[in-house]
DNA sequence: CGGAATCCCCCATGATACTG
DNA sequence: CAGTATCATGGGGGATTCCG
C-alpha cells in the first residue's frame, strides 16, 4: 500500500520516474499542446476539448512545480497568462513524438 | 461528457489514440517488463512490485484485446502461461525508451 | 480572463479469499 | 501457477458558482 510507496520515493527505473511526471489523464496532451509553442490559459481550455478549469489548473501547477512549465503571469485587465514549456519540457517532446508516430501507424 | 467522447470515438490526433492504448497506472510498466522478453504471469507480478493479481490480469486483457500482446497458454499442471509482445506492441519500444532517457536524465 | 472554492462521483485499483 | 470472485476505496477528475 502507501507504506510501499513512500519508502521507495526515488525508483530505479527511469521509465518509472517519468512516469510520475506525466501522470494524469490530460498531462501528456497539455505538452503536447506546448510542445507547439507558449500558450494561454483559455488556449489551453479550447483545445483541450472537455477538460475542467479546475483540472487544467491542477495539472498545470504540477507541472509548473516539477519545473516543465514556467508561469508568466502579465499585469494587465483582463489578466493574461502564458505557458511555456521549459528546456526539462521540451525534452520530453520525444515522448510525444514517439506516441504520436505509434499512434499515426498502429491505431 | 461521455457523450461529447463516443461521438469522436476515433479522435484525430494520433498522440490521444496512443494514449487511450497504453492508458493506466501499470500499463506502460508491463510494456517494459515485455520489451526485455516473454514473460509470464508470475514473473510480472513479482517484477511489478505492488500490483494486484486483479490488476494485472485486467491490464493484460485490455492489452491483448487490443493486439499489444499475445497470450499463450500451456496445458501443463502447473499451468504456465506466456506474455509476449506483438509487432505492435514491439513498436511502442520507442514510446518506453524516450521516457526512459528523459527520467535518466531529468530526473 | 484566469482562475479559486465547493461539492460530488465514478471507476481504476486494491485487498482478500478461493479454485482448477 | 494463474488466475477468478467479491467487495471496498480513494482520489483524480467533473460540474458549478463566484471573484479580482
């Protein structure tokens, strides 16, 4: 259970640990999406069809705390804030790609 | 809601169709266990420290079901049974790989 | 516009016991 | 050994409302 868990914080397998990063139903699409370049918050929202506010501010965050997105919030009326995928974050455009080109072949 | 998902139940972005295959908390662990070889029932179960045999067996149907596996079965006491991976589940080598050297890197 | 705050719920997963 | 059967659960995600 948890206990399990939590005594092995840093697996060995690297597949593993970055798993942990892109956890989520919507992660891997959120990079995807940046992976295209910096993007709004609302952006995000309309492309990601059928995600909640909440959620697409969770996922973001957890992002933003494991150092794949930075946050740049501009002081303007209407607020405006961007996304943007860091050098950690672009490099699990690999990822992506590798998904995307099973997907375009396999399905 | 669901409904807004069966009406597009063949999405156009390859990444999401990818996703919707290797989707689950064990799935792409149980890929790399099968990337090194056939392996047996057992012999994922030990290696996925955790799961449940339940889990398990879920997670290799939905597998096979969608041709990312094949299972064979011995007609041996004890019974064996076999895990081995298909041409298609073989290309989503490249899918394990990149997460792997991005975790060995990244984190 | 970009959230925060609440409340709620489903379903993948877990725990456990049992069997051919 | 390789599962099935059953029941329990919890937390990620959804729906809605409100705010600066």
């Amino acid at each position: 259970m948890n206990f399990d868990k939590q005594i092995q914080e840093r697996p060995e397998c690297t597949v593993e640990r970055a798993l942990a990063v892109i956890d989520g139903k919507w992660t891997t699409l959120i990079l995807r999406d940046l992976l295209a370049g910096t993007r709004r918050f609302g952006e995000l929202r309309t492309s990601l069809t059928g995600i909640s506010p909440k959620t697409l501010t969770d996922r973001l965050r957890d992002l933003e705390r494991q150092g794949v997105v930075t946050r740049v919030v501009f002081p303007e009326i209407p607020p405006r804030v961007e996304y943007t995928l860091t050098d950690k974050g672009r490099a699990l455009g690999n990822v992506v790609y590798a998904l995307a080109e099973w997907g375009a072949e396999w399905t």
